[in-house]
C-alpha cells in the first residue's frame, strides 16, 4: 500500500486545527500519517495537536521556535516524514474524505509524480459557499500532463494549483523555498517544473478564506513584501531555464504588476513609517525596482509606462511621483495610481 504523509504547519490556528485534523481521521485511506509541526503557537494549538497525537499514533507532532513562515515549518516535517507521497494540509482547510483514497487507486494505475485534485475556496465556515474552484484543465480527469514547461507555464496563473500530493523523491531535492513569506509558491512551480508527468483526482481540497491567516492578516501587511521577492525569483528561474518566450513574458508582467500593485500600496499606507516593518518593505521595493530592466515597463498600458519614464529609473524620482500622486488622489478624490 502507497503510504501518504501529510504535512501540516500550524501557527495560532485554534479555530480551525481541529477540524483540519479530523477530515484526515475520517479518510477511507488508512495509510497514512499525519506531521504536524507547531510554529511556536501562543494559543491552543499546541494543546490540541497533542491532544490528536496521543489518540492515534499516525499523528506526529513537533513543536519549534517561532519562524513566521509556512515553509520553515513543512521543511521540518519534511526532515521526518516516511511516505511515499507528500501532501500540504494547512491548519485551517479540510480535505474531502475520499481524496487519499483516490490518489492511492490513480497511483495504481499510472505512476505519477504529482496527483492534483479540485480545489475549493470557500468562506464562512461552509463548504459548499464556493467562491471559485480549480479543476483540470478541459474538466478532464484521465488525461496526464507532461512536467517542465508546460505544468510550469499553467502553474503561474493557477490553472494548476499548488495543493496535490508529490512524490516524496522530487520534493526532498527541493524543499519549501524560506526566504519569503510566499516561498511555498515558488517551490510548487518549481516542483511542476522538475515534474516528469502530473495527473488529477476527482476529490476535493477545501481551501479556507481565513482573514487571520498568515498571508491575509492585517497585522502581516508590510511583511506581504516578501511576495516581490518571490515574484522575482520566478522571473529569474524563467531566464536561468531557457523558458520560452511566451512564459518569459509571462512571469515578466507578474514582476512588473506585483512590483506597481506593493508600491502604490505602500505610499498610500496610514501606518507608521518609521517602523521596522515600513522601511524593510521599502527596501524590497528600492532592490526591485533597480533589478527589473527599463525595458519591462513597456508591459504597463500608456499612462502607467509614462509615469515610470518620468522617473528616469531613479528610485527616488519614482518615489516623489508616487507620495505626490497618492497625495492628490486623497485630496481631489481622484484615482491616479490606477
């Protein structure tokens, strides 16, 4: 029987864990084990995942000092697991009770390296409030697609997305990128991208909308800079790979819209802009600014291309245009930085 070994970071997820655990319990698949690594909680988080250990001995847990990153924590899982597969569970989604089951019928009949089912986000605590849904492309279950740049290319805007079981082999070599808060998403592209063949499942992970996850929480707002690290990082995968030109442009215009989207946001921030927090996000967007070539901005329609001619590619010059314009949006009500 193919062993599965499902990997779960936790951070003060007390609302949610609990019932993240159970949809594993309640799998009709009993090969499996659950890791669960506890970054530093300071609710009870901590108490019930040791609570679940103690009832059944599948459930691994391992408690560390606080990192803030999903990755830190799934690469020590990732130190312990003894699966064949590896699946992401965060703490505060659900997984269809059938879905190990399917994989484990799938993987029977084709050797795959990464098994993706549907993907469901929905909100208010109900399943079936479906906000919008991943599914293979075409709707078609029984075909496979081929790893490299084709996986890769459909990963970047999500038509694949990044919750699937992958071969233990393939991702051992890669580990969950940390150096952003984001990380996991480049690592899932590059796992497509090292891929050798990818097929689907039809079963369901229940991603959460969860305000005070990691990712969404207000409180993360200046650290969700890191993302621009992330974004380049990709482009620069694209480039060191010889990727067509299609998908270099592609992962160009991600650069480029995740770089405009965090400046303006940043110049139109109420908070303080002495904080640590403040001038860290700033620096990450000086260091992209400078790395992104003059010539990407062609990708930005006219009134946007202009604004960053006019800056000369200097930084400051940039910044100056930025806080005066986010200026005279508030003061005429008017939105320039659209």
């Amino acid at each position: 029987m193919i062993k599965f070994s499902i990997i779960m970071a936790a951070y003060n997820a007390e609302c949610f864990i609990e019932k993240a655990i159970k949809s594993v319990l309640s799998q009709s698949y009993s090969n499996w084990e659950l890791v669960i690594v506890d970054d530093g909680s300071t609710d009870r988080t901590a108490e019930i995942i040791d609570y679940y250990a103690n009832l059944d001995n599948r459930i691994v847990v391992r408690h560390v000092k606080h990192k803030g990153t999903a990755s830190h924590a799934r690469n020590c899982a990732l130190d312990v697991v003894s699966g064949d597969y590896i699946q992401i569970l965060d703490a505060d989604d659900l997984f269809q009770n059938d879905l190990l089951d399917k994989y484990s019928n799938k993987l029977n009949q084709e050797q795959v390296d990464i098994l993706a089912p549907d993907l469901i986000y929905f909100s208010d605590n109900k399943t079936d409030n479906v906000i919008w849904k991943i599914v293979p492309p075409q709707n078609n279950y029984k075909q496979y697609i081929s790893g490299g740049e084709l996986s890769f290319d459909l990963s970047l805007d999500w038509q694949l997305h990044g919750f699937f079981a992958v071969k233990r082999s393939l991702i051992d070599e890669i580990k969950y990128d940390t150096n952003a808060l984001n990380g996991d998403e480049f690592t899932t592209r590059k796992l497509f991208y090292y891929s050798n063949k990818v097929g689907f499942v039809e079963s369901v992970y229940f991603y959460r909308q969860n305000l005070s996850s990691t990712t969404k929480n207000i409180n993360n707002e200046l650290k969700m800079y890191e993302c621009l690290i992330t974004s380049f990082n990709l482009y620069k995968f694209t480039l060191e790979n010889n990727m067509s030109k299609k998908i270099l442009k592609k992962s160009k215009k991600m650069l480029v819209t995740s770089f405009w989207g965090f400046a303006r946001k940043l110049y139109e921030y109420n908070g303080n802009k002495y904080s640590d927090g403040f001038i860290r996000a700033e620096s990450i967007l000086k260091n992209t600014f400078q790395i992104i070539p003059f010539s990407f901005w062609n990708l930005f329609h006219f009134k946007k291309r202009v604004f960053m001619y006019l800056s000369f590619n200097n930084y400051n010059i940039f910044r100056f245009e930025l806080i005066f314009l986010s200026y005279l949006s508030k003061k005429l009500n008017k939105r320039f930085l659209e």
